[in-house]
C-alpha cells in the first residue's frame, strides 16, 4: 500500500480524533465531528465497528499519527517490537519515538511530523554533523540533530521555535534553541502520545492476521 496523499482532515474527521497534527484541526473537528463522504452528515452517528474493525481502526490511528507510515513499514516495526523483550506496545512506541523526523517534530523544529519529514528529504538536517535525509533514521542516545547552518533562516522552521513551548519537549531530548539543535540524552520511556490508541488493541490485530 502506497503513501496517503489525500486531504488529512479526512482522516481526522474517519478517526474522530487528530492525527493529522495540525493545529487548526480541532476547529475543523469541532465544527464538522461526523465522518467525511457523501453522506457523513446525514448518517450523523458513526457506525458500530466489529472486533475486527476496532483492532484496524486503532493500528491505522497509530500509523497515521506517526505521519502516514506504509503498512510494509509499520509492520516492520511491529515485528522487530515483538521480538524484543519488555512489553510489546511500549516497545513499539519507542521504536517509533526513534525515527529521526519524530526527533525533529518532538524537539519543536517542524510543526508536524509529516513537515519534519519533508525537510529531512530536502537536506535540512544534520545528524552528528553529517547530512541525513532519511526520516526514518534511527537515533541513539547522544546523537546530535542540528538545523543546517544553510537552512536556518525558513520562515516556518523559526515560527515553529519561536512558540515551542519547552515543557513539551520530552525528558529525552535536550533542545538548545539559540544553536538550532537538540540531543538525544535517553531513550524514550513512558511515552505519552497525542491521542488517546489502545495498543493491545494493535497487538491482537496482528497476532489474528
């Protein structure tokens, strides 16, 4: 399955929750909370899911989240999280937490993870000094991410950091706002996501596929 490319608040609207990451996607919610389609708002109610199709809804809520993963992708991860020791959704969550265009979003520099991720394509990110333009680059404790010397004066990118609030920098990253860079000072632990997604949920889901 491709990458999606359709509009996300589609997405937004399907799932009831935001995981589109934009800001504006609450008003957007708040003001259309029925499902996208021709007949979204005559149906009113979302329909009842089977078992089925809550343990779907909830893996695709989660893929979307971290930026519309490809289900080849996320699978992958969710293999390599079984395979580890410790429990299995946590697991998951931090590998996710490690791929480089979450760093970028967490640490405040892009305001979504799909933007972080279009500026790691484009070259705008160093990693211990050195050029990485693939967002799902892993990252160690003490690596380095910094915004190409080139690259610090995008409009967006110092909006972004001008209103990052630095409470919601999680405890294993480390930002150095004036220098345009950040530090992987642990691996992430408890993490905490932006919506609410029921991760054994996920785990049924492919331990039954």
């Amino acid at each position: 399955m491709g990458r999606y490319i359709g509009p996300w608040s589609r997405l937004d609207r399907r799932f009831g929750v935001i995981v589109s990451g934009k800001k504006s996607a609450g008003r957007i919610l708040s003001r259309r909370n029925f499902p996208p389609g021709q007949h979204g708002r005559l149906k009113g109610r979302r329909r009842k899911l089977t078992e089925y199709g809550l343990r779907l809804m909830e893996k695709q809520k989660l893929k979307f989240l971290y930026g519309g993963l490809r289900e080849k992708q996320f699978k992958r991860y969710f293999e390599e999280a079984s395979r580890a020791k410790g429990n299995t959704g946590q697991v998951l969550l931090q590998l996710l937490e490690r791929r480089l265009d979450n760093v970028v979003y967490r640490l405040g520099f892009a305001s979504t993870r799909r933007q972080a991720r279009q500026w790691i394509v484009h070259g705008h990110f160093l990693v211990n000094g050195k050029k990485v333009n693939i967002p799902s680059y892993r990252v160690e404790v003490g690596d380095v991410i910094e915004v190409k010397p080139s690259s610090r004066d995008i409009p967006q990118l110092l909006e972004n950091l001008e209103n990052i609030d630095p409470r919601s920098i999680p405890p294993w990253l480390e930002l150095d706002k004036e220098n345009f860079r950040g530090k992987v000072i642990d691996l992430p632990k408890d993490v905490q996501l932006e919506i609410p997604i029921n991760l054994q949920y996920i785990i049924e889901f492919y331990s039954r596929v």
